[in-house]
C-alpha cells in the first residue's frame, strides 16, 4: 500500500484480490472461478494453480489437458 490524500491505496500482487477493507489480499481460488480451467483435476496454489490429471497421465504441453504417460 501506498499513502495518499485520501488514506492507503493497495493493489494485490496477480492471483490475489483486494479484501473489502481495501487493505489486506486475499489468494484467489480460480478453480472455483474458473472450473474449466482444468479438463481433469484442478489445484490452487497461493497466487496460482495447476492442474492434476489421474494415474497414468500426464500433463500436455498446454497445462490443461492430460495425455497417456509415456
């Protein structure tokens, strides 16, 4: 946050959103606010989030889909 005239102005680093006292950051959770994020499993991370695919797959290339492991 930084001082002004008219008291703190506060900005979130990406990934997080300023709180209603427009002071404090809260992570957000975008496999709530984005469920199509992920064809499979999604998982939050502080600031972020990753997604998860079931044993036997792996990752594409594109984070987002999941192909037969190798």
């Amino acid at each position: 946050c930084r001082n002004t005239l008219y008291g703190p102005e506060c900005s979130c680093k990406p990934g997080y959103r300023l709180m209603g006292d427009r002071q404090a950051c809260a992570d957000i959770n975008e496999c709530e606010e984005l469920p199509s994020k992920c064809v499979h499993r999604c998982q939050n991370l502080p600031g972020s989030f990753r997604c998860v695919c079931p044993p036997g797959q792996s990752i594409s290339e594109d984070g987002r889909t999941c192909q037969s492991a190798r």
